[in-house]
C-alpha cells in the first residue's frame, strides 16, 4: 500500500477545475479503483461512469494525463509512484458532470447511417455467411464504442463545427462492415461515407487505431479501403464507362 497523489476534474459545462487527493493504492488495482476509492472516502458526490470494469462495456472512457483511455483497464503500475496521475473527462464532448460526458453525438451519427439492407424476400435460413465473410467483418465487431477514438480524431477534438459533417472513425468502421456484407443491399456505402459521413476530412493521422482499446485497425482496414473505393469508383474511367452503359 502507497500513497498517491491524484488530480481530478470537478466541474460540469459551466466550469470547473482540477481537484487534488491523497489516496490510498494497494498493488494490482486499476485508476478505476481509486476513483472509486475517492468516491467512498473523499469525494462521495464524484460522478463517473462505468459499467463492467472488465474492458467490455466502453462506459469509463476518459483522459488519463492527458491520454485517451478506459479507467477500468489502466493499471495504476503504469505510473512511477511520484508520478502524479491526472483524470479529466473526455475532451471532445460535452461535460454532464465530473468525469461524464454527453457522447450523444455518436448515436445521432449512427441513427443518421443507413441500416442493414438484406433482401426482402430472404427467409431465415436461405443463406449462410462463408467463413472468408464472417473473418471480414469480426475485427469491426469488437468495437466495444468507448469512442475513445472519436474523441481522439483531431477532425472535430479541434474543431467543433465540424461535427455536423463528420461522422467520425467509429461510424468508418460501422460503414465499411455493411460495406464488407454480403448480403447487404446497398451499393452506396462508400459514396454516402463520402457525401454524408465526411470521410474526406480524414487525413489518416492513425490517432484513432493507436487510441483503440480492441485494437481494431480503424485506419488501414476500415477507412483506407472505404476511401480508396470512393476514389476508384469515382475517377475510374472504367467504371465511369459501366456506369454510363448500364444506365442507358
Ligand atoms: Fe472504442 Fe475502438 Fe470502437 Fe473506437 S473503434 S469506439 S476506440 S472500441
Ligand atoms: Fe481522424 Fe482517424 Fe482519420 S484520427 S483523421 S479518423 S485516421
Ligand atoms: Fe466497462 Fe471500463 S467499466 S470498459
């Protein structure tokens, strides 16, 4: 058992600042423990969310000295004991309270996205995924959306007016998933990724694989190819040839 020092965020929308402790670590625990810790001895009306404490729920996304990362799966042993250990909520959404923040962005950017479009007249069990198609799509469905990586993504972290246009690296992957289905019937997945979603503003700076708790490579599986297509599809001059025979 040690002695830490700890700096937390106290505040909501209107204001606030960091707040210092003294607390107690015993060895094995987590930075979630000791903001729990806090709550139980310090600082009872402390807001955090969480949920499984177990790396799964994405809820205890916030910035640990200033790094994206889950509470729940921070180890206090990546920090020297002098070190001091800074929390503060994410910065890319707006503060509820404390540690909380309003990530509704992200869901009216999902709403916003077409669903799933298998043929209509397709009755249960007419249709079996190949394992090549499963594999595909598996990495994207880990995403546990912590949306540590739309919170990282300098496209809208330093630019809020961008948010309207940008959809952000979790809704990438969500797109190229469908993208990627075979049974999906949309063909527009990239065009819409590029009309609506604003995967142009996308400059691959990788911030958001590198932040990713389920290591999911958002850049180079997800959006490279999403944009790549949008591109061949769009200047390709075979394509642009196809299209206009097959529209006659
Ligand atoms: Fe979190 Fe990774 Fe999903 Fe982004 S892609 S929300 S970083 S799990
Ligand atoms: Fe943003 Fe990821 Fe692209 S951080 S700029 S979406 S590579
Ligand atoms: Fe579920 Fe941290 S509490 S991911």
């Amino acid at each position: 058992m040690s002695t830490r020092h700890f700096r937390v965020w106290r505040g909501d929308d209107e204001g606030g600042q960091l707040t210092d402790y003294q607390v107690e670590v015993n060895e094995g625990e987590v930075v979630l423990d000791i903001i729990h810790r806090l709550q139980a001895t310090q600082a009872p009306d402390l807001a955090v969310r969480w949920n499984c404490k177990a790396g799964k729920c994405g809820s205890c996304s916030a910035e640990i000295n200033g790094k994206p990362r889950l509470l729940c799966m921070t180890r206090m042993s990546t920090f020297t004991p002098d070190e001091t250990v800074t929390v503060t909520p994410l910065r890319n959404f707006p503060i509820t309270r404390d540690l909380v923040t309003d990530v509704s962005y992200n869901y009216e950017k999902a709403r916003a996205m077409p669903a799933f479009d298998p043929p209509k007249d397709l009755e249960p069990g007419e249709y079996r995924m190949q394992q090549v198609d499963v594999e595909r799509s598996q990495e994207f469905r880990k995403c546990i959306e912590c949306f540590l990586c739309q919170n990282v993504c300098h496209v809208t972290r330093d630019h809020e007016e961008n948010k309207a246009a940008f959809s952000g690296p979790r809704l990438f992957i969500r797109a190229a998933e469908l993208d990627m289905h075979p049974l999906d019937a949309r063909e527009d997945r990239k065009e819409f990724a590029q009309a609506e979603q604003g995967i142009g503003y996308c400059n691959i700076t990788k911030c958001c694989t590198e932040v990713c708790p389920e290591h999911i490579k958002i850049t180079d599986n997800a959006i490279i190819p999403m944009k790549e297509r949008v591109v061949d599809r769009k200047y390709d001059p075979l394509v642009w040839l196809g299209r206009k025979i097959f529209r006659r």
